[in-house]
C-alpha cells in the first residue's frame, strides 16, 4: 500500500469517525438549555422554575410603621434584588413582572429544589425568612406576612 493511499485511508476514517459521531446535548424543545444541534439527549436538559415575593398593604404598613424603609432579598445566600418597603401588591403578581422581587432558576426535569430565603431591613435586621420549594414550570408566590 502507498503512502498517499494509506494517508488517505486514515484522513477518510477520521472524517467518517467525527461525521458519525451523535452530538450529544439536551434535545427537549421545552427545556432552557435545549440544544438544536444535539442528535442525542444526554439527560443534561434543565426547565425554568420561578419564585415571586410579594406582601399586601397591611404588611407593607406595618413596616413603615417600625421605621423599615427599604428591603434586601436573599436566596440561598445570594441577594436577588432590594425593594422599597412602600411597595405592595393587592394580589399576587406574576413572576417577572416590573417592580417585583422575582428569580428564576434551571431546574433539572422532575426535580423539586428547596430555597432559602431571608429578608432584611435597611439595618441588616432580618424581617422574613423560610424556604420555598421550585420545579420545573412553577412559577412560585410567596406572600410575605
């Protein structure tokens, strides 16, 4: 066998080898990290979960009242937003509408994760605190009283 033919037969064999290769990735349409290019799923795929704070005008009054202008939100020891404590809602609002304490995570498809929550004051003194759980799809309203 010549060298050029063998070169060849060993550059063909590489070509077919990577062209054969599946891709592999997250192949749900519906997931957040869904890959187009991916021919085979690798369980990696992770769906939108989200969570809402919010408290009504009895709450919000009630905070002004013992001096509590302004508020810091904190998920699983990350801060998320801040939010003046005159901000109220008469209802549950959606997550990701404006003027609201919203986050939204991956989560992995049939998966529930537990967050934990804290919320201080403009001194550091925390005023609300607890966990909420989130899966895939949720859109989570926690009313905080």
């Amino acid at each position: 066998m010549n060298h050029f033919f063998r070169q060849s037969l060993v550059f063909i064999s590489i070509i077919l080898i990577t062209v054969s290769c599946k891709k592999e990735g997250c192949t749900d349409l519906n997931a957040a990290n869904y890959n187009n290019k991916a021919k085979k799923d690798n369980g990696s795929c992770t769906y939108e979960g989200s969570v809402v704070f919010w408290y009504d005008l009895s709450t919000s009054s009630l905070l002004e009242t013992n001096g509590v202008t302004e508020l810091t939100y904190i998920l699983n020891n990350k801060t998320i937003g801040t939010l003046s404590a005159s901000s109220f809602w008469n209802e549950a609002p959606e997550c990701g509408s404006e003027n609201v304490i919203s986050v939204t995570y991956g989560i992995p498809n049939d998966v529930v994760l537990d967050y934990e929550y804290s919320v201080l004051d403009q001194n550091g003194n925390e005023r609300f605190s607890g966990t909420v759980s989130i899966k895939k799809g949720d859109c989570v309203k926690t009313q905080l009283q």
